[in-house]
C-alpha cells in the first residue's frame, strides 16, 4: 500500500453537520443561516408544488361547496350600556354607598362579569320563558332543527332550547367600550331580531330584579328587628303604666325627652303641674296685692282729693269741673246780688250738692282702692297656703317617681329604637326595586335585511387560510418522515458526509455519451467532482481512491470511470480497477472480453501488468475484474489484494477501484480497510437515510477514510428547485456559427 497518510479530520462528518438537528438544513446555525434556511424552504415548496396547490384547492371547492349548500342565516345586532354604577331615586345615603362601592370596584372585572352574566343559563331560561320558545314550533325552523316528539318530557326540551340559545348568541365588548353588543344568528330573520331584544330586555329585567333581591335580606332583618323592638316598646309602656297606678302618680307626657335641656318629661306630672301653676298665680297675686297696698297707702297718707287714684276718677274730674263751674257762676251772681238774692241761693245749695257729691265719689274711691288691696292680701294668702301644700305633695310624689323615672326612659329608648327602624324600613320599602338601572339599550335589533352567513368570501379566504396550514403541515411531516435523499442539502443533513459533487439525470441521453461530450453538463459536474477531489484531504489527491455505494446501480461505475478519465485527461497517470466480481461492467465501456482481470492476478502470482488493459485516452490504463471466482470476498480479502493495490500505488498517481455496493456484502469494507479515501455514491431519490447510514457505519467500522458523498442522477426540476442555475450546469450556452458566445 502507498505510504500515503491521509488527514483522520477527513474522515469524519464535518462538525456543522453534527450539530445539525433532524429536519433542518446545514449550515442553519451558520453564518448565512436565514438565506439558507429560507433556499431550504422554496425548495420544499418547490418539491411539493403539486401536493400544495392540491391541498388548497381541495379546501376551497370544499368551502364553495359547504357555502352554496349550507342554508342563509340572519344575524340581528342589539347593543346595551352598561356603566359601572347607578344613582339611587329615593335616598342620599344609599346614593352615597351605591357610588363608593362602584369606586372600589374593579371596572374591568366587572364588565367581564355581566358578560357572563349575559351568557348565563339563568338569562337564557328567562329569554325563553318570556318568548315561550319551549315547544314551539315555529323556534324549531327557525333554528332549523325538528321539533321534539311527543314522548320527549319538559326538562330535556327545556334543555334543547336552552342548548339552542346559547348556541346562537354571541356577546362582544370593545376595549375602552361600554357597548356591549348582543347578536343572535337564526335562519328566520324574524325570530332572530326579537330574540336578540328579548336578550337585552330581559338582562336589564334580571339586572333590576338581582338588586330587588339583594335588599330583601336587609328588609326582612330589620322587619324582624322592628317586631322585636315594637314588643319591647310595647311592655316597658305596660309596665311604666303599671307603676303610675300603682305608685298613684298622674304624668302628661308630650314628649319622651325635652332634647333642648336634657330634663325627662316624666317629671310633668298633675301635682307638679299644679304646683307650677298655683305658684305662678301666688305670685302674681302677691304682685297684685303689693300693687293695691301701694295703692291704699298712697291714697290714706294724703288728702282725700288730692290722691291721684281719686283725682283719675272721671266722675271725680266731672264733678269738680261741675264745681268749679257753680262757684265761677255763684261768684259772679254775688257781685250782681244781694246774699239772699234766689239766684245766689239757688248756685250755693247747687254748689253745697255738687260738693257733696263729690266728697262721697272720692270716699267711694278710696274704699275702692282698700277693697282692691284687703282682695289681692287675701288671694295671695290663699294661693300661698295651696303652694305650700303642692310643694309637700310634690316632695312626697319625687321619691315615688324614682322608679317611674326609670321605666320612663327606658320606654323612651325603647320608643326611639322603633321609631329608628320604623323609618329605616319605610325608606326599604320605598327604595327597592326603584333605583335607575345601569343598564340601557341603545340601539334594538331590527329585522336583518341581508344573511350574514354563510359569506363566500369569507369563506373562501378561511379555506385559503386553511389549506396553506394543513399544507404546510403535511409537507413538513411529509418532509420530516421523508428519508429519501433527493436534494445536495440531504446529503450532509440525512447522512453527514461532506458534498463532494453532483451528478445531474442525463435523461434520455446515454451517459457514455454525455461523458463523451466536454460541453455536457455531465461532463461539467464530473469536472467539479474532479477538482473537488483534488482538495478532499490535506495531502491532496488520495493515492487508492474507492468508489461504492450503498446498493447496486447509484452510478458508482460510471462515476468511477468518469473521474479516472478526467484525471487522465489532466496529465495524470491513473488506474481504474474494477473490483467488482459479481456485476464487473468496466471491460464493457472498453469491450473488452473479461478473460483476464483482477481475479486471475488475485488466484496466480502472474504480473500484474500481464492483466492492465490500455484505454484509449492517454494515461488511463484498466484493470477489469476478469472471470467472476466462487467466492470474491475470500480473493479481495487476502495478502494478494493488498500487496497488488501496494505495487499500483508505486506506478500510479492515482488508483480508482470500483467496488461492489456495500450493502449485504462484505467487499466494499474489505477494500475500504486498504483504500487511502473512500467516495460514497448516492442515487438521488432512491438513497434511504436509513440504508445509507447503515453503509457507512459498516464502512467505519473498518476505519475507512470517507471523503464524502457524490449525488448522482440528480433532477434539478423534479427536485422542486432551480439547481442547475444554483450550481452552474446551464451557465454555459454552447451555440454554432458567427456571433457565438458563452
């Protein structure tokens, strides 16, 4: 064998492709990995184009065929307000709690509440009872279902329509909206209008009819706090009765406590009154009785006629103005007459009567003034003497109103305490079931003029939708289940072998021809191969070079005559071996007869030069496999095999041994053992991961050094993507005569 050494990096799958995870094509984790990612992708499309357009276009005739059979529906629209929080009609102070109670609640979650309070079974039952739906027939075809037989009982019709209504009614609100939208679908544009209003009618009802119950609790406690409190009330008045009996006491209560001083009313009794009023008139009188003596005194220290009680009298004043008049008159009577003239007796016995008169008048008023001051002394002794009787009795009565006093305020409590709740449940009564609702209906469902469904458009475009995804899922589990490798990328992703080449399908054209052809694109991605082979290791061109493949026919042979033509054609000095003795096909491309080949150099110790055939390209000589033995493996496999590769590789540049595939044969391994590189041939669209991996487990079993894959009869167009342009095939435009180019 050559003393080549080559490279062990070589040998091994590149450590990108390691890292490759299943499904996903090399170099995604790399640099220029969306480009990569996004190639891999069209050419998945590409690839599957057919099954694609299938898919979707299967989804939409499905959705025209569903939209022309399905049966018109209307969908009718109502929309309700719902605020956060309501104001009271009767009562500041269940206003004041109805407002902070709404300000500590959450607003989201309380509108995210009525909705499903709108959704509710409980509302639903309260739609249909108020359009007594259960039963009836016209609902049933509306709804497009058969009404329910005779046999079937209350509660599951109850539940049909209630399944019915709830199937139908959808609840929307916007964010930043207190618009909540209720819209009931049916077949009847009719039913489907008056259901959607009974939806929103029948909310605010069960809104309203929620804050009535709510208060009921509260009602009835307090009735039974105010039942309590009127028999308590009932037997302290009792027993405060029974002790004024008992006890002899006579009260006038007005009021059960005078607020203004804090003093109980209680103490009002008849002896107390009695006592106030006796005083009051005792000094009154004692008033009167010191006015009258200040009266008499005034009038018995002074002259009768000059007291002013006398001279305010006006038959005093009349009299003494009657008197002064008969002494101006007498006085002037005695200046014309004698004493005893009639005239002047007759104006003095006038004026002896008129002052008589007057003397008894002013007498009279005197006795008047002392009559007055005797009366008032006498009253005011009498009403003394009953205040100071009612002051004993009063003493007397206020020890036994100790008592009284007690059950007084007590009853009085009692009183207020009723009283209290008396009003509380009035205003109860007043306020439930009056306050304005927080619910409104804005706009009510009208009948819809138009179906809503079904929508062809919609439809269609959600069948588009559709397909694009069960597409997209089955191509990527068609891909992920595909062990196929049928584009380059599958080469280094399915079996992490370095790309070496790739051979394109030469079609209806013979291969051997197509090599003949320089201008081929055969012949063009052979040339590549050459190259690539040139740099498959860091010494270069391998010294033994093995070409096989998995199974038979991957074009391993021709690839293998094609590569040592091209390395001939370089100058080089090549042998092609074939070492292929159960399906030989060298000494065919070179017609020769196959008498003599490796095998009789293999079973004789003959030259092996007794064997080569010459090509007639330069440089390339042939070995076939000459006459195929009993047993290939036991001749591949002995000291004669590795002793002859060891002589060519002094006299060749390169030696090319065909082998046979790998695998259910133990050749190929043999001949890797003794070969410096070895290149594994892959038939597009027929190599399995699983059968490939296989192969090369066997051939690393035994060391080999692999160098890397060829993809032959590979089909750019069938493989869904544009790889001849990608890789250059028909970059090359060969055309005859003048104006040629390239």
């Amino acid at each position: 064998m050559a003393s080549y050494a080559p490279d062990p990096r070589s040998s091994a799958p590149s450590h990108e492709a390691e890292q490759q995870p299943y499904g996903l094509p090399v170099g995604v984790y790399g640099p220029g990995a969306f480009a990569e990612l996004t190639r891999y992708v069209l050419a998945l499309i590409r690839r599957n184009r057919w099954l694609i357009l299938a898919i979707v276009a299967l989804a939409l005739v499905a959705a025209l065929v569903t939209t022309m059979l399905d049966t018109p529906r209307y969908t009718a629209t109502t929309s309700v307000q719902i605020n956060d929080q309501s104001e009271q009609v009767l009562g500041d102070e269940l206003d004041d709690q109805s407002t902070e109670m709404a300000k500590s609640t959450d607003t989201e979650r309380f509108l995210n509440t009525q909705l499903d309070i709108i959704r509710s079974r409980g509302l639903t039952e309260r739609v249909a009872r108020r359009l007594s739906l259960i039963g009836n027939n016209q609902f049933y075809s509306a709804m497009e279902v058969p009404p329910p037989g005779a046999g079937m009982n209350e509660a599951v019709r109850r539940e049909q329509v209630i399944g019915l209504l709830q199937k139908n009614m959808k609840v929307n609100l916007p964010r930043n909206s207190r618009i909540a939208t209720i819209s009931f679908s049916s077949a009847d544009p009719e039913w489907a209008a008056k259901i959607a209003n009974a939806y929103g009618e029948e909310f605010i009802q069960a809104n309203l009819q929620r804050r009535f119950d709510s208060s009921a609790y509260a009602r009835n406690f307090i009735s039974e706090q105010l039942e309590e409190a009127r028999v308590r009330l009932e037997s302290s008045e009792r027993e405060l009765n029974a002790y004024a009996r008992t006890a002899g006491l006579i009260r006038t209560r007005e009021d059960a406590t005078d607020k203004s001083t804090g003093n109980d009313a209680a103490a009002n009794s008849v002896t107390t009154s009695s006592l106030m009023q006796i005083n009051q008139a005792a000094n009154a009188a004692k008033a009167e009785r010191i006015a009258a003596e200040a009266r008499w005194r005034a009038i018995s220290s002074s002259p009768l006629l000059a007291s002013p009680p006398v001279l305010a009298n006006p038959t005093v004043q009349e009299l003494m103005t009657r008197k002064a008049e008969l002494e101006a008159e007498l006085k002037k009577n005695r200046q014309r007459y004698l004493d005893d003239h009639p005239s002047v007796k007759q104006g003095q016995a006038q004026l002896a009567a008129v002052s008589q008169q007057l003397s008894q008048v002013a007498a009279t008023v005197r006795d008047s003034v002392k009559a007055d001051y005797v009366a008032a002394q006498a009253s005011e002794q009498r009403l003394t003497a009953q205040v100071s009787e009612l002051q004993g009795a009063t003493l007397a009565e206020q020890d036994r109103a100790v008592r009284y006093n007690t059950l007084a305020r007590e009853a009085d409590t009692n009183r207020s305490l009723y009283d209290g709740l008396l009003q509380r449940f009035r205003e109860l009564n007043a306020a439930a079931g009056v306050a304005n609702s927080n619910l409104a209906i804005i706009d009510r469902a009208d009948r819809p003029l138009s179906p809503s469904s079904p929508n062809l458009m919609l439809n269609l475009g959600i069948a588009l939708l559709a397909g694009l995804l069960v597409a997209a899922l089955v191509v990527f589990i068609r891909d992920q289940l595909d062990d196929l490798v049928r584009i380059p990328e599958d080469v280094e992703e399915k079996i992490q072998l370095p790309l070496l080449g790739i051979i394109p399908n030469a079609g209806l054209q013979d291969p051997a021809a197509a090599l003949g052809d320089p201008k081929s694109a055969i012949s063009e991605a052979y040339g590549s191969l050459r190259g690539a082979l040139l740099y498959s290791s860091r010494s270069g061109l391998p010294k033994i070079l093995l070409v096989t493949s998995a199974q038979p026919t991957e074009g391993k042979s021709t690839s293998a005559f094609a590569v040592a033509s091209g390395f001939a054609r370089m100058g080089r000095k090549v042998l092609l071996i074939d070492a292929d003795m159960r399906r030989p096909s060298v000494h065919h491309r070179i017609g020769n007869d196959n008498r003599r080949g490796l095998s009789s150099l293999l079973v004789s110790d003959e030259p092996a030069r007794t064997a080569l055939v010459t090509a007639a390209l330069p440089n390339l000589d042939l070995l076939p496999s000459g006459p195929i033995p009993p047993s290939p493996t036991e001749l591949l496999t002995s000291p004669r095999m590795a002793a002859l590769l060891d002589e060519f590789a002094g006299q060749y540049d390169v030696v090319l041994v065909d082998s046979p595939p790998v695998l259910g044969l133990a050749d190929a391994p043999a001949l890797a053992a003794l070969a410096d590189g070895v290149m594994f041939v892959v038939e597009s669209e027929r190599g399995r991961r699983g059968a490939l991996k296989t192969a090369l487990k066997r051939l690393r079993a035994v060391h080999a050094v692999l160098l890397g894959a060829v993809l032959t009869k590979f089909d750019p167009d069938k493989s869904g993507n544009r790889y001849s342009e990608y890789y250059g095939y028909n970059y090359y435009r060969y055309e005859t005569g003048e104006g040629s180019s390239a």
